[in-house]
C-alpha cells in the first residue's frame, strides 16, 4: 500500500478524508460523493473503519455500487477515481478520489424525490443552505484574501469560526456587537465571496467556513 494512502487514513477523517467499512447502498455513498464534488473534493476510503482500522472489502461489489451511485444516484453525475489497494495481510482498501467539480451544484434525490445539496465541512456532510446552493451556481471564484481585503468583523468571524467551527446569526451578532440585520448583511456577504457556508438544521441556521 502507497505512502499516502497510509498517512491520509493515519490522519483520519477530515474536510478531505472519509471512512467507510462497506456501502450501504448506491444511495447513500452518493450523499459524500455531492459533498466532495461540491467542496474542494477529497477521499473516500472503502474498507477503513471510523477508528481509522483497515478491514477491507469485495472490490468487485464495491466497484458496481459506486459507479451505480456516481452516475445515476448524483444530479449531475460526478466524476470520480477508483483505485484498489492491497495491504500485507492481502486486505482490499479501495480509494476513491472525487475532484472539485466544475458543475456545481451537484444534488442527490431523498426518499420522496426531492433533490438536496451538501457540502463538506470539517468531517461532516451537511445539507446546504439555499444561499450556498446560489453560489455555487454562480460559480464564484475562491481566491485567497490578505488579512488587509477583510473587515474587522470579517477577521473575528473566521477567528471564531477556525476555534469553534460553527455560529448562528445571533451569536455573530452578539460577537461583533450590531444588530441581527447588519450580522446578516455581513454573513451574507460572506457567502457570496465564498469564504463561509451556510446550513439549517431543524430550522436553525449555523454558518461555518468554507
């Protein structure tokens, strides 16, 4: 087995890096592939548990699941890399390689046929906001900004948000000491550059970053 494949399990699950014992389904293997695409891209490991132990899997069932899911499970399909590898013990880790994709955004169809984007962040999968969905559509470049091309307010946010992940539109706005609209505008904003997401879960709005 490569070098890499073993630091990238070694490190364990991340923005770029998922563990998976087996799939369950085209359809929910579809769910990380969205993610990735839809993200920076990243990894996905078959055959590695959560504690970051190799079990290994049958490629063959494993390889027609996954084109299954990439192909007819993902809205548009997403492009991915499969390669398989062999450890000492002849256990099977396949490594499956998803790109930042250039047709964002991709979904995938939930049980009552309605379509739904995610996104990755940090370790998770999280369902997107329709203010992300936007962005991506519109395709905004994520360049890299100076310390100087960010607003006080902008610098606490990412400060806070690199420490503790997740805010809500409350908190920012107790944060930076404005009201709840002037926070808005401002994470607004945020979302349109690409520097921060936006997600809701049971209807409560969080933001992280991007």
């Amino acid at each position: 087995m490569e070098k890499y494949v073993k630091d990238l399990i070694r490190t364990g699950e991340s923005n770029i890096v998922e563990f998976k014992k087996t799939i369950n389904g085209p359809e929910k293997i579809a769910k990380p592939l969205t993610a990735f695409a839809n993200s920076k891209g990243g990894y996905l490991f078959i055959g590695v548990d959560d504690n970051k132990q190799i079990i290994g899997v049958q490629a063959e069932e494993e390889l027609f699941v996954l084109d299954k899911a990439a192909n007819f499970f993902c809205y548009p399909p997403v492009n991915i890399e499969i390669q398989e590898h062999v450890t000492d013990d002849f256990k099977t880790v396949l490594e499956v390689y998803i790109p930042e994709s250039s047709e964002k955004p991709h979904a995938i169809k939930d049980k009552e046929g309605v379509l739904k984007v995610y996104v990755r962040v940090n370790d998770q999968c999280l369902l997107a906001a329709p203010s992300v969905i936007n962005a991506l559509k519109k395709e905004y470049p994520v360049t890299e900004q100076t310390p100087a091309a960010l607003s006080n307010n902008e610098k606490m946010l990412i400060a806070y948000l690199q420490k503790k992940q997740k805010i809500t539109l409350k908190d920012f706005a107790k944060l930076i000491n404005v009201s709840k609209r002037r926070a808005s505008r401002i994470l607004q904003t945020m979302i349109t550059n690409g520097q921060i997401f936006e997600h809701s879960f049971e209807k409560v709005s969080f933001y992280t970053l991007n």
